[in-house]
C-alpha cells in the first residue's frame, strides 16, 4: 500500500514538471544603462494585412519624429569640470538611449562618465548632465540648459520606440519613435525636480519668494504649462534670489 502511495506521487510530480517550466517567464537581455530612460517603451503591435497602414492597441505621447534630437551629426564642444575642453568632436543626441554620441575613427561611440562633463554645446543648444528626483526615484541624465542661475530650467528630452509588423508594403518591421519632452527646476544644484503644473503647487517650489513669484506670474499672465513662460519666470526668480 505504502509503495503504491508513493509511486502516485512520483507520477504526479512528473506530470506536474512541465507545466511548472511553461509558466516561468522567459529571461530577455535589457540595457543596464543608467541613462536609459525608463519611460521608454518598447511595443510590438500587429497590423492588418488589409489596413494599408500601422496601428497600435494604445497611443503614445509625444510627437513622432526620429530618435535623436539632432539626426545628423554635427560639431560639438565638451568642457569638463576640470576646465579642459575636447572641440570640433561630431556628435548627436540619443533620445531613446539617453547618449551623447560621437565619432571616432569612424565609429559611433557615446560619451563616458558623464558626471565630469560641466556642459555640452551641440548645435545651437547647451546640455547639462545632472541629478534628478522623478517619480520618487533618484536619477541622472542628460537636460538642455534653458536659465541658469541660483534656479536653473531644465529640458529633459526622451524618446519611446514602438516597433510594428509591416506585410504589406514587404518590410517585416518598421521602427517609430515618439519624441517628447518636461521641464525641471534645480535649485542651488541640488537634485532637479519636475515643474508642478498647479499655480499654487508650482510658486510654492521657490520658497520663501513664492509670493514675490506668484505676483509677477499674475502681473503678465505668466503660466507654469508654458516653457516661454517658465523661462521669464526663473529669470525674474534669478534677479530677486540671494546667492547662496
């Protein structure tokens, strides 16, 4: 009786064996870039072999355009924290990625430890490498540089990448990149943080001249929504702020 039982449970755990493997999730090989964005997203939808063109089960933010800031590569400066300067290095921005890249010896590489790099002028913009808070999570990346100051606005740019199955016209994948973009505030160099929307939440972010702030936004209609906007507002906050 005894030996019965215990067959029954070895037969049991043999059948059980591969249905237990066939719902571990399979392991996929993932960027551990500490630049790479984490809002974007990678997606493979089907298309209709009858639709003549691409569609996805949920929209993307942003605009769609290419995944780097600048397509084409142009001339760059690097100054470092230490004061050296590295010029006439052709480069581009990966959105997607967060990389600045740059040829060498024909090759594309992306720029290493970051941290040492004081700012980046490509093209007609500048570019900062910084701390930030985002989601209650600690970060760090690139910003296009828009006032500087005890206040500093920054534009952290990214990309999401869709990619969708494409019978109809012979390609077997075409690639889609969303752009967008959110501002920040870092002040005195402290990690930066997202602009709040909210007036009352947003004039609250400059402290002890918050009110100062809130009369001058009042006075020329100046919204937090709008970056033309937030760039008069951090300059007139710059103007009044004692440096620390």
């Amino acid at each position: 009786m005894k030996t019965q039982t215990i067959i029954s449970i070895l037969l049991a755990f043999i059948i059980s064996m591969p249905v237990a493997w066939a719902q571990n999730p399979s392991k996929s090989n993932r960027s551990t870039s500490n630049d790479l964005s984490e809002r974007s997203t990678k997606t493979k939808v089907d298309m209709a072999a009858t639709s003549g063109g691409s569609y996805a089960s949920y929209s993307l933010p942003g605009q769609r355009g290419s995944a780097y800031l600048n397509p084409e590569f142009v001339e760059g400066l690097i100054v470092l924290k230490d004061g050296s300067e590295k010029k006439d290095k052709l480069m581009r921005y990966n959105l997607y990625t967060q990389q600045m890249q740059f040829i060498e010896n024909e090759d594309t590489l992306a720029l290493g430890n970051p941290h040492e790099i004081e700012y980046i002028s490509l093209d007609d913009k500048v570019f900062v490498y910084s701390d930030f808070i985002c989601s209650g999570k600690h970060k760090s990346g690139y910003f296009e540089l828009l006032e500087s100051g005890d206040c500093r606005l920054l534009k952290r740019w990214f990309a999401l990448y869709q990619e969708v199955d494409n019978t109809v016209d012979g390609n077997n994948e075409c690639d889609i990149f969303y752009r967008d973009c959110q501002c920040f505030l870092q002040f005195f160099m402290n990690p930066a943080t997202p602009v709040l929307e909210k007036k009352k939440d947003f004039v609250m972010s400059f402290a002890n001249n918050g009110d100062e702030v809130k009369d001058f936004m009042k006075q020329d209609k100046l919204k937090p929504k709008n970056e033309d906007d937030l760039m008069k507002i951090v300059a007139y906050y710059n103007g009044i702020s004692p440096t620390k």
